[in-house]
C-alpha cells in the first residue's frame, strides 16, 4: 500500500474529537513560490480562548501536525499577551510552496503532553492570490468612497502641524483629554460621545491623507513623510482604541468592574448614563471611522509584525481588543425571552430571527467587513464576546440555544459569511425590523409599529448584499442564489410598482422623505441591478434575470411603465397607477394604525407628522411633490389628510415622536385593477387634533375621498380650523375653478388666499390634473398661492412660492356642525375643457353612500363595481343590491357578466376571527373555492364556502387566524390583513 492510500485512510479512520476542546481551523491558504519560514495565511485556533477572563489555557497545551500528505509545513505554538494560544503554521526549513496552486491536506493535533485532547483535519490551498488579498482589493476603494470611514480630510499644511504635533504627543490629540480619562468625569453623555468620536474622525483624516496627500501618501509621497504619517496613525490608534473601555474592569464603579462580560466596559455606560443609549447601540459611530487609517497602513503593519516591529504588534494587539466594542450588546437586549425587547422572544425561534436580527446589520456591515482584513487570520473568530457562543446558556432553561440565531462563532470568514444572510430577514411581527411579504421593508419599529423605510434606511439595508456578493465572490464561500433572487424579486416587484417618472413616492422613502427622489429609478436602482447582475457567476440562476434587465434599461433611459394597482398591506400603503399610450397617472395612499407608522424626521424643523395619515396624492407629470415642492409646503396639511390647519412649529422629539396610529381600523384591498382603503384617522399624539372616518376609491382615472365623523380630539384644545387638504402640489399653470356656472383663473405666479362657501358641486383644474368637489352644509373652499402658504421650512429665505393648496373646510368642531363629511375627486389626465363634463358624467354614473359610522361605498355604474368599507358589522343598502357582514370589513364586488369578483379584507388584522362571513344579493354557484395570498411571492391561501339563500348568497371566508402559524410558516400576522380575491360562479 503506498503513502499516499495511508494518508488518505487515515482521514477516514481518525477518532472521535474530544468534546472538551473545540478547534476553528477551516480554512488556509498561501501563495505559490513562498519560501521557508512564510507563514500560511489562517491560524489553528481554540474556542476556549474566548473563556481566557475565566479560564487560562495551560501552558502545557501544544500543537502537532500528527498526519500531512507533504514534508512542506510545519506548526508553532504561541500564546498571545493575554494567554490565548494558537497553532500558527510556516514553511518548514529548506522547503517552498512551489509554483503550481495545489491543496495539501494535514491533521493538527493539539496535545497537554502527550495525550491528544483533540484533532481536526484542514487543507492548505497553495494559490495565487490569496483570499485575504481578494477582501483588500475590494474594500480598500470603498473606505474612500462614504465620508463614515475616513471622517475627516486635511489639507498639507494642517496635516504637517498634526503630525508633528501627534508625534510630540506620543499620538494624542491636544484638544481630547479622554486618554485614561474616567466616563464619570465628562460632564454629560453627549460630550463623551462627541469627544471619542471627533478623535475618530481626526484618525480617519489621516488615513484618508495616508492613501490620497501627494506629499503624505501612498504611493507617490515623499517616502519620509510617509513614514512619518504612518508613525502618527500607529501612535493615534494606540492612544484611541486603548482609552476606549472595552474590558469590565476598564471602568470601576465603587471599585467594582462596571460589568462582568467583556464588552461591558462599552455597553454598560449607558446604564451608568455614561453614554446615551444609542451610541453604545450604534458601535460604528465608534469604529467606522477607522476604517480608512486601518485598511491602507495594514499590509505595513503585518510586515512590521513579521520583521519584529513592536509596535506594529501592538496596533494589532489593540486592535483585536478594540473591536470586542463591537458585539458588546446592553443589558436589556441580552434578555432571551423579552418580547418587548428590539428582537423579541429570542428564545421562540418561530418568530425571532435572533439577536441583531434588525436593518442595523447594513450599517454594521461597514466595520464588519474590515474585520476579516484587520485579522489577516480566517479563523480567529470574529468576537470573544461570549453569549454569542453556542455553551453560554449551557446549564440553563435556554441549554442549546444561541444569542443569533443558529451562530456562534467559528472563524472572522464565516462568521462574516454567516451574517451576510442576515441581510434577507423575514418578519413574522409587526414590530420587527424586516422584509414584508407584502414587498415592503422596516427599519425602525418605534411604539411596536413598522414603518415604511423604501429609501432610508431599507434600500440601503436591500442592497447590501451587493456590497456581501463581491466580498466573496472569489473566495470558496460565494453567496447563493437565494441572495441574488432576494434583491432581483424585491426590485422587480416593489420598486417596479412604486416608481413613477423615475420619483419614488415621497410617503414611503422613510427619513428621506424630504430628499431628493427624482432620480431613484435611472439612479439608485438602476446601479443596483447593474451590480447584482454584475457579481453573478457564470453558475448563478436568477428567476427573472431577463425582465429584471428589460427593467434595468427601462429605469435608466427613463421609460419604465407599469398598470395595476397594488396593496401594500403591511405598510397601509396602495398604489393605482396606468401607463398606457398617452394615459398617465399614480395615484397613493398612507395611512397609519397601530401596526404602521409614518416617515421618521431627523430633519431641524419638524414637516413629516402627517406623512402617514390618509395622505392621497395624484401624480401625472411625476414631479407633482418633488422636493422644491416639499421644501415650500405647509406641511400641516398634506394631500388627503383631516386636520387642523395649525401654524404653529410642529413639535419635536425622537424621530419616530409622531406615533403610529391608535386605530386598529385600516384596510388596504386591490384586485389587481381597482383599489379600496379603509382607515380610522385616531391619532394618539398630542399633537395631532383631528379624528375621522376615511374611504378612498380608486377606479381608472379617478380617485374619489369619502370622509364622516369629523372631530377634534377631546384633549386637542385649539382654534384652528379643521380641515381636509384635497391637493398641495406644485404651481405651474393656471388654476381655473367653476362655481354655480362662474369660472375663475388664478395665473401662475399669483399669490391669493381664497375662501368661499360653496353650496353645490364645483370642479378646478390645474395643469392636467382636476378636482371634483361635492360640499356639505356650510362648507367653505380654501384656496393658496405662493407666498399665502405659510412654509413649514422656517430656515429657508423666500421671495418666491409655486405651491398651492385646495382644502375643505370643517370647522373648528366639525362634530357641531353639518360639516363633518367630505367627498371629494381626483382626476387624472384631464382638460380644463373637459371639467364640466366630467362633474356629469362623475355625478351620472357614480353613487356614494356613508351611514352613520357603519360604512362607507361607492356603486360605479358603467364599471359594474361596488365598493363598501364596513368600519363595523352592518347592512348597506345601496339602491338594487345589499351587502352585509358580521363584522369589520372591505369588500369589492365586479360584476364579470358570468362570475362575481369578490374582493375582501379584514381591516382589523385579527388573529382573533377564524372566518368572515358576507352576505350579498347575488345569487352565487355553491361549492369550495380557494383563493391566493398575494404579495413580493403569491403563495396558497385558505378556501371560502359559498351557500345559497331564498334572498341571495352567504360566503364564509377562512382568515388567518392564531392556530396558523405552521401555515404560514410563523408569518400569520402578516398576512392577517392580506387581500383576498374569489372568483365566484353565478348561478
């Protein structure tokens, strides 16, 4: 038998490893033609190294190469200066790699004298490029490319004062005194916070000079003041990640370490009001800056290393322990079974995604991805952090369970690996950060609410698999399939329905809801389905790739068309849009509840608090609410929105201070052509004055507004009027208004304030879009122009205003009055010529019906369609035909000559009701009839029964309810206010 057969039983044969020591040892590699002595990239490492605070590792511990198919390598044992150890692996003596890539295959041992405690068999690759080589080609462009890693830029002249400074300092800046300093004795959390992060900042503008100055950096510098620069960013480094606390006993309180984990020196500040709570749970703000000094000066640094450089060492040493700051997480958040905590019941793995489960993952994927670089050893694990290890719940109720879901640690590569497919996460709540089923995303999830982050930050967390597909694109741990299907199936769904014009609509782009958006479709998304079609491998199957580049081109030539009307449900948003030959227009809803919130304001002067309740807009140019429109607006009267017409600031706090709704009541129903929206407007800010029964109607080109029991909150005490904005949009033509048979233009440039009592239906139009107004008792027209509207914007300067506002009036306690109703129209695609008619024709062959706080409906003759909201169980009686329901309820009914479309959905969500039982006057087919789940994957639904009556038909619905979990797979509250579509069989 020859070696080589022996080598390779050997594999086979190798006994069971000890269970008491764990070996990471998965990957190595190093490059062709290294001599004797070059050390192979990838050390053998120990678990129990993360346990050196409790636990010392023997000195006795060795490690052997007990089996090897080559003479090529040999193995060293070190203990680093806190005692963990490592098995580092060189070229034995007179020996080289060769010149061909090859993998050698060896057994490491590790042995306490003679015994073998464990073993594990790895492979050495002899490659070209090494994988580490692949993640600094990548990345290093990227800490000059976003401002959050380099943090600063200075130019020759400051640079040369710094670093002479720094090096008189020994690398300590002269305007920090946080060296050694006590958290205690900064006077506030928010002057530590600033401190340590302006020292970052200034680190990061060294970097950046140490990769781009002509005279400071590489590669075409002067090699002295290279040097230097290096030198000071050693020093600065050291200086910096040392005083940070990291380790509990970096921070005494009464003599006591602050903590008892490692990590607690950062995270526990907080609880000591050190720190404010988000910087010590937003780690980047302490380490993103970094990344430019640290990513260029680090191929110096492991070459000092290798040549004995002492303190390139203890960069490095500083560094490992740094970065421990890193998986620190607060006490609170550590609970496994809290669920109101930021990851709920991490214990119940069907409905938590584990710790760091969350949109931070995107922002965390900065510094995570230097982590692999900074290493430069795939299998030192990625934290010592230890309740992120799969035995710290060992011997208590949650044995067998870990902090992340189904993660511990093993090594930087696949630890980073393993995150990467965090960047995908289902939500089965509400109040989870997450992607809907419905195609829509969460971010922050204040109030136990999802809000609607399709810009920020929930674009960016989408396309950061791009960033996770190039980083291992080359390495043997490339991204599957799954992961490029999961941003392909989000852009072709979601973003091909909510752009229009190339504007992504200003109510659902999260924090950027006042930026700029014009560009979203031929820029933002465009580039990304360019990058993601770009990292695919020859092998990569993506369904749909040939539409998802008919999308791409169509996105960037700017012609991009879609027709239908969609429910986003689980963001209480509809969409009904219809591009066809020279038919134009988009049409949206937001409401809010107490599922869903509106946009998060980070901005200095308050504007997005009714960004989510019942706004209603018309889009047909497309830039009808670009952002010179939304700087100049008063933002206390958004399209579609029932409130008081204030003047005053509007309140600040917490980005999230706006609240979500306090109704449950919120339904969003679409079958595919036409669409319905049902929402109580209950505001439980203190803030907001108004409440309301709203309805919204989409059919075709128009959008009709239903609106009853109109009042002003109790505790909202005020003057202001009541009212309900029609349109804010942008003035560019002349706005042409018919009343009692009078037509009246205002010219564009105008600046008018108009009110008028109005007692029968009037009709405006501007530029190709027309308002159709049907007034209750006493109710007046409100219309501004230009400088009339007072700007929510108080910082800007303005002489100019080509804004204007319709509204109807309410009153000031419209619950006293006849004006606690409203209906009004948009329409779409229109002439000024044509308004007359169109209020006929609207008036001739539409019906509208509101009763006493039980429904809301519409009866669209021409279109054979009725459309009710049941905001409780009830009977509409709407002239030849009646619907009923036992309880709250959407329902569309269309008439297809042979069959009945049935269209419903369950506005409250409840998991509670196990079937919705409708009774219409139509005589229907009886039998069993399915229906689909729709959403970003259309998936199997439940059935409905059909029976007949003497006096029509009885349909019993099956919901989703709390016994579906396993159906659902865990999703069941998502999909609790899905729409539901029948196709039902006349008789």
């Amino acid at each position: 038998m020859n070696k080589t057969i022996i080598i390779l039983l050997s594999f086979f044969i190798t006994s069971t490893l000890s269970a008491q020591e764990t070996l990471f040892a998965d990957y190595f590699d190093i490059k062709v033609g290294e001599k004797s002595g070059a050390i192979v990239l990838g050390k053998v490492h120990l678990k129990k190294n993360k346990d050196i605070y409790t636990e010392k590792i023997p000195k006795d511990y060795q490690f052997y190469i007990t089996e090897t198919d080559t003479d090529k390598f040999e193995i060293q044992t070190s203990f680093d200066s806190q005692g963990r150890i490592f098995g580092v692996i060189k070229v034995a003596k007179r020996k080289k790699t060769g010149k061909i890539p090859v993998d050698h295959h060896l057994v490491i041992s590790l042995k306490e004298g003679k015994k073998v405690l464990t073993s594990k068999k790895i492979t050495i690759h002899v490659v070209e490029k090494t994988m580490w080589e692949d993640f600094v080609t990548y990345y290093t462009p990227k800490t000059l490319s976003n401002k959050r890693l380099y943090g600063k830029k200075f130019k020759n002249d400051k640079l040369s004062n710094l670093i002479t400074l720094l090096e008189r300092t020994n690398g300590q800046f002269s305007f920090t005194t946080m060296y050694g300093k006590h958290p205690s004795e900064y006077k506030s959390g928010k002057e530590l916070e600033n401190d340590w992060r302006n020292v970052a900042d200034h680190i990061g503008g060294l970097g950046y000079a140490y990769a781009k100055s002509k005279k400071f950096g590489l590669p075409s510098g002067d090699p002295e003041k290279i040097e230097r620069l290096k030198r000071v960013i050693y020093k600065a480094i050291i200086q910096y990640t040392n005083s940070v606390p990291v380790e509990p006993n970096d921070v005494m309180i009464e003599g006591k370490p602050i903590g008892t984990e490692l990590g607690d020196g950062f995270s526990m500040l907080g609880e000591y009001k050190f720190a404010g709570h988000g910087f010590v749970t937003h780690h980047w703000r302490t380490t993103d800056a970094l990344a430019a000094p640290l990513i260029h000066i680090w191929p110096e640094v492991l070459k000092g290393i290798e040549n004995g450089d002492e303190e390139a060492q203890e960069v490095y040493n500083s560094i490992i322990r740094f970065y421990q700051l890193f998986f620190a997480v607060v006490p609170g958040r550590r609970s496994m079974d809290d669920p109101t905590e930021r990851w709920k019941n991490i214990s119940d793995v069907n409905y938590s995604e584990g710790a760091w489960s969350d949109a931070n993952i995107s922002h965390r994927m900065r510094s995570l991805m230097m982590m692999p670089i900074l290493w430069a050893d795939y299998n030192r694990p990625i934290t010592y952090v230890p309740y992120w290890y799969d035995d710290y719940y060992n011997g208590t109720k949650f044995e067998g369970m870990t902090f992340a879901d189904n993660w511990s640690p093993r090594g930087v590569v696949l630890d980073l690996r393993n995150w990467c497919d965090k960047l995908s996460l289902p939500t089965h709540l509400y109040d989870q950060s997450g992607f809907h089923p419905d195609g829509t995303i969460s971010h922050h999830t204040g109030h136990n609410s999802s809000d609607s982050a399709m810009f920020a930050y929930g674009f960016e967390w989408l396309v950061t698999v791009n960033d996770a597909i190039e980083y291992y694109k080359n390495t043997p741990y490339p991204l599957k399939d799954e992961n490029y299907q999961f941003l392909a199936d989000r852009i072709g769904y979601t973003y091909r329905r909510m752009i229009y014009k190339d504007h992504l609509d200003f109510v659902v782009a999260g924090r950027s809801f006042s930026s700029d958006v014009s560009d979203f479709g031929s820029g933002h998304v465009a580039r990304e389905i360019k990058q993601v079609l770009a990292g695919k491998s020859p092998t990569t199957k993506i369904e749909g790739e040939k539409e998802l580049k008919e999308l791409k081109k169509a996105f960037k030539n700017k012609t991009h068309k879609f027709s239908g009307t969609t429910s986003f449900w689980n963001a209480d948003y509809l969409v009904h849009r219809k591009e066809e030959d020279d038919i134009n227009y988009y049409f949206s809803v937001k409401h809010k509840s107490v599922r869903t919130s509106g946009a998060e304001d980070f901005t200095k002067v308050r504007k997005s608090w009714h960004a989510g309740s019942g706004v209603f807009q018309l889009r047909v140019n497309g830039n009808e609410y670009s952002p010179d429109v939304l700087s100049h607006m008063d933002w206390h009267v958004l399209p579609g929105v029932t409130e008081a017409w204030k003047t005053n600031p509007m309140p600040k706090g917490p980005a999230s201070a706006s609240m979500p709704g306090g109704n449950a009541f919120s339904g969003i129903l679409s079958d595919g052509t036409y669409g319905l929206t049902g929402y109580h407007h209950k505001p439980i800010d203190k803030y907001t004055a108004a409440e309301a029964l709203k309805s919204y109607h989409l059919i075709d080109g128009f959008g009709t507004a239903i609106g009853s029991h109109i009042k002003r909150k109790e505790q909202a005490k005020g003057e202001d009027l009541i009212v309900t904005c029609v349109d804010q949009s942008r003035f560019t033509s002349a706005i042409t208004y018919g009343i009692d048979g009078k037509i009246t233009s205002i010219q564009a440039g105008e600046s008018v304030s108009i009110e008028k009592e109005i007692k029968n239906p009037v009709w405006i139009h501007h530029n190709n879009k027309g308002y159709l107004i049907y007034p209750k008792q006493g109710q007046k027209l409100f219309i501004k122009t230009g400088t009339e509207i007072n700007v929510t914007e108080t910082d800007l300067n303005i002489e100019k205003n080509d804004n204007y506002i319709i509204a109807i009036d309410h009153g000031v306690n419209p619950e006293t009055t006849e004006k606690d109703k409203y209906h009004y129209v948009l329409v779409a695609n229109v002439s000024v010529e044509d308004m007359p008619e169109i209020l006929t024709e609207y008036t001739g062959n539409t019906a509208t019906y509101a009763s006493d706080g039980i429904y809301h409906a519409l009866c669209h003759s021409l279109e054979s369609l009725t459309q009710v909201v049941f905001y409780e169980a009830g009977k509409a009686i709407l002239d030849d035909q009646w619907v009923e329901t036992d309880k709250p309820a959407l329902v569309m009914l269309k008439d297809l000559g042979t069959q009945l479309r049935l269209s419903v959905v369950d506005p409250m969500h409840s998991l509670d009701n196990e079937v919705l039982i409708l009774k219409i006057s139509q005589s229907l087919k009886a039998g069993t009839y399915h229906y689909t789940m729709p959403g970003i994957k259309p998936r199997k639904g439940e059935k409905a029964i059909v029976t007949s009556t003497t006096e029509g038909s009885v349909i019993t619905i099956s919901l989703p309810d709390k016994a579906d979990g396993v159906y659902y797979n865990y999703q069941e509250q998502m999909y609790a206010g899905a729409p539901i579509v029948l196709m039902l069989e006349k008789k």
